[in-house]
C-alpha cells in the first residue's frame, strides 16, 4: 500500500502526528481488502473546516464494496437497491420537505458544507465495527472539536452517535437534531417524523445562511 497523506485542509490536527503513522502501517499490514481504502478513506475530510455548516455524524463504512465510498451514509452513482438506512433517510426527506431523491450519491450535499462523518473510517470487508479498537475516534473527535469552535448544526442518529459527540457540542449556540438511527431496526422508534432536514435549513435561515438544498 501506498503512503496515504493526511487530508490537507485538517493537517494540523494532532493525531496525524501523534497516532496517525501507527494506523497507516496497520493498515498497510491488514490482511483482508479494507474499505472504503486508500483513496477514500479521508474522503469525508476533503471539506475544509471553515466550510461545514451541518455534521450528519454515521459509524463506519459500509462492509460491502459497491456501498463504501468515505461518506457516512452516502453510496457511488447509480447504486440500486439502496442500503435500507439510506432508503429510510430518503423516505424521512420526502416526509418532511417533498423531496424525492433517487441517487444515493450524497456528494452534492458535502458541497454545500455537510459534513458526513464515520467516527471510524476504515472496516475490514464484510466486518462492521471491525476496525472500531484502532483509534479512529481520536481523530474523529479533534474534527468534531475544529467544527465547534462555531456555531454548526449536528444531526446524531441513534445513541452511539449522540453519545460520542455530545461531549464535544456542549456550548457554541450549535444546533443539535438527535432522534432514532435510521436503520430498519430502530427508524420506527422515533427517527420517522423527527424533520431533522427542515430543523437544520430553519436553523440555518434564522441565521441568515441559505438551505441546504437536500434535493441536489
């Protein structure tokens, strides 16, 4: 594997000095393909802080290769079916503003400042959670650290997103969106009907600052 450099515009977080040279080496080292590999596997950090307006906080990657492409949630062009949590968050975007989305590819959003972060960004294929011991959430935490330093708006689905990010999104007249995770397990427990998409362009318009335009 080749040398895989630190996403330019977070550089200068500490973990690319102190426990980034480790990872890399134990990744060069895995055995089994893992995703979403070298060329995505910052593809979530290619937004400059100084650009992200909304965090959609995931887990890790997907564990099948025509699914992970670094972004939480999101899948390449063209992808049919849909992962379920994926579908689920299309129907709850319909539900609250009328959109009907066909493409999974959520590219578009990240391009107008949403961040779609995995606390962990690397599995080993068919493993979810399989690099969750690594230390991926140290970085995942200076990020989420950089991002508060003003006011942004966190959508967390389910209990492991929200606990891993609410020590870090305290104060900052941030806007925090929490419900249910979207997966078929937990979507009908509160995530359906929370409108986390028309709260975060409220939000965002209270404030002065255009919508995301979910629908891109």
């Amino acid at each position: 594997m080749t040398a895989i450099p630190p996403p330019a515009p977070w550089a200068d977080l500490p973990f690319f000095k102190d426990r980034w040279p480790a990872l890399e080496a134990r990744l060069a080292a895995e055995e089994k393909p893992w995703l979403p590999g070298p060329a995505r596997v910052f593809a979530a950090l290619a937004l400059p802080p100084e650009k992200v307006r909304v965090v959609i906080l995931g887990q890790d990657p997907y564990p099948n290769a025509r699914h992970a492409m670094g972004l939480a949630f999101s899948v390449p062009p063209g992808t049919h079916p849909l992962p379920r949590s994926l579908a689920n968050i299309f129907r709850e975007l319909h539900d609250d503003l009328g959109v009907a989305r066909l493409s999974g590819d959520l590219s578009p959003w990240v391009e107008q400042g949403v961040l779609l972060l995995n606390p962990v960004l690397s599995l080993p294929e068919g493993e979810s959670f399989g690099h969750k011991s690594w230390g991926w959430q140290e970085l995942s935490r200076q990020v989420l650290a950089r991002v508060a330093e003003t006011p942004t708006a966190f959508v967390l689905w389910g209990k492991p997103a929200q606990g891993f990010a609410a020590p870090l999104i305290q104060e900052g007249g941030h806007l925090i969106v929490a419900s249910a995770h979207p997966s078929p397990l937990s979507a009908s427990r509160g995530f359906f009907g929370s409108r986390p998409f028309s709260q975060v362009n409220d939000w965002l318009a209270a404030r002065g600052a255009p919508p995301i335009d979910w629908a891109a």
